[in-house]
C-alpha cells in the first residue's frame, strides 16, 4: 500500500511540468521534463512475461513487447527520452526494430505516449489507439477534456504521424500477433487497455495491459459526476475482461517489478488469475478516496486530486 501511495503522488507531482518550451520541438526525441521523470526513466533490463511477451520499458514506466517470425507489437513509448532504453532493450533481445509492425498506445500522455514519435521513426511501424487518443498524438497537445489539461503548463507530446483508430473489440495484427483494443477511458477519455495470447510449452493464456484507472487530475478538476461514472465503469470492466496476467501502465500497480524478481522457472509470478480484479479493486478504493476529497471544501487546493 506504501508503494502505491508513493507512485500515486509521484504521478501528481509529475503534473509540474518544465513548461511547453521543453516538452515540444520539431525533433521526435525531446526530453520531456517533470518532477519525477529522471525516476520513471530509470534503464530497466528487459526480462520475460510470458511466452512471446516481453518488458521493453523504463523500470516506472511499461512497455512490452510481444513477438512473432514474421512481426513485433509494441505497446506504449514511455517518455520522449525512454525511446533509446527501449530501442536498446528490444535489440538486447536479439529482436530488430525494423520488424515492429505497430506501436500500440494507452493513452496520449507524455509519460506513455513520448517516446513513439522516435520508436515510430526507428521501426517504420504504424501507430494505433482509440479515436481521441490518435487525434491527440497527431495533434501532439491534450484538449480541455483531459483531467490533466492545464493551459498553463500545456503538457506536450512529440506529433505522430501515421496514426489510425481502432474501435472497441478492434484486432491489431502482425505476423501471428493478434491483440484487442478494449476502450477504458476515464484516467483519460481516450484510454484503452489491450490484450492477446501468449503461449509457452503448450499453454496459452490472455495477457492483459492495463490501461491507468487513476483519479489524477490538475488543481480544481473534478471527478464528482459523469466523469466519476465514466472511470468506475471502466474499472468494473477492467475487473472483468479475460485475464491470467496484467500489466499496468506504471508497473508498480501490479507489482511487475517484484514479480521479475521471483518468477523461477519452475514458477512464474506474473500467472495471476485474479490480477485484473485486484488492480480494478485498488482504482476502486483510490477513486472513493479521490470522490471524498471532493467533497471536502479545501478540495480544490489539493495537488493533483
């Protein structure tokens, strides 16, 4: 509970951004500057989920991998600076960026979405999201919809071309890959989790990635209403989607990196049939926690919700 607590202030705190200048240049690979972003870009060595599924990320930030003969996906780009660690990450594997067919987004936030401008340009590969995370990658800005809109800060991500939209239930394909775009927005409005299988020695199970299910906001939104009711369903259907194994966006949530440490070969830690049910359950208990605060009349001074 103290990690969590610890990852979800860092998360607010990352809000006090450095200011436009610094977040967006012509260049893909701009460095991105927050409270917390030299922690989230911390080098990460990749390591297995399961099967064809690989982490590629930052050691607070996901990005996986998920391989075949004849095409890679990749999902989320970390911050504009992680591009090299994962580019590096991926090759360290033996696996070459030019068969990565598709990069695969969560959500258009700098800390996910930064570095698939530079990823992008390395591989060749076609970016895909929901319909309003594409339009803010092409545009490279959030819009007032966003709980993290601040027109102060303007937080920006590199611009992304060669952008399409999937819809709900949508299958990204390549070469033997086949992952699902499930539409989870409410941390954003364009959130979306992904899945596929993955096999290993015979068995196959559904792998999950997570989309953020967090109430993190900039000073005086409130969650209170529609918004509130838009993330709750999105957490209940998290709960309930086909899942043996999650990934969340920031790994910390699922508990990624201790998992790494004590999966064996003869056990592997990630396998959790109640895994998306528990992280649905935590947003739960947050959201609660966040809709409270809101109730309270120095709601609005809080940092981030």
């Amino acid at each position: 509970m103290q990690a969590t607590n610890k990852l979800m202030l860092a998360m607010a705190a990352a809000l006090a951004v450095s200011g436009p200048a610094a977040a967006h240049k012509d260049s893909p690979t701009p460095e991105f500057k927050c409270s917390s972003c030299k922690e989230w870009n911390h080098p990460q060595k990749p390591f297995k989920i399961y099967g064809n599924t690989w982490y590629v990320g930052t050691r607070e930030l996901s990005a996986l991998l998920v391989t075949s003969p004849k095409g890679h996906i990749l999902l989320d780009g970390a911050l504009p600076q992680s591009a090299a660690i994962i580019e590096k990450n991926i090759k360290s594997l033996g696996f070459k960026m030019k068969d990565v067919k598709f990069i695969l987004n969560s959500h258009a936030h700098f800390d996910h979405a930064g570095g698939i401008a530079a990823l992008q340009k390395s591989s060749g590969a076609m970016v895909a999201t929901s319909a309003h995370g594409a339009q803010v990658l092409r545009d490279g800005v959030i819009g007032k919809d966003d709980p993290q809109y601040d027109p102060a800060q303007d937080p920006r991500i590199p611009k992304i071309a060669m952008v399409t939209a999937v819809g709900e239930g949508e299958v990204v394909n390549a070469g033997t890959v086949a992952v699902t775009a499930h539409m989870t927005p409410g941390h954003t409005p364009g959130g979306t989790s992904w899945s596929w299988t993955s096999c290993e020695k015979g068995r196959c199970l559904d792998i999950v990635y997570a989309d953020s299910l967090t109430a993190v906001s900039t000073d005086n939104f409130k969650f209170t209403g529609a918004y509130a009711d838009t993330l709750r369903a999105t957490i209940a259907k998290v709960a309930a989607l086909k899942c043996d194994i999650v990934v969340s966006t920031h790994p910390g949530f699922t508990g990624i990196a201790d998992k790494a440490a004590s999966t064996t070969a003869s056990n592997n830690t990630f396998i959790d049939p109640n895994g998306c049910r528990e992280y649905a359950a935590g947003a739960d208990r947050r959201l609660d926690a966040r809709l409270a605060t809101e109730q309270q009349p120095a709601a609005a001074g809080l940092p981030g919700g």
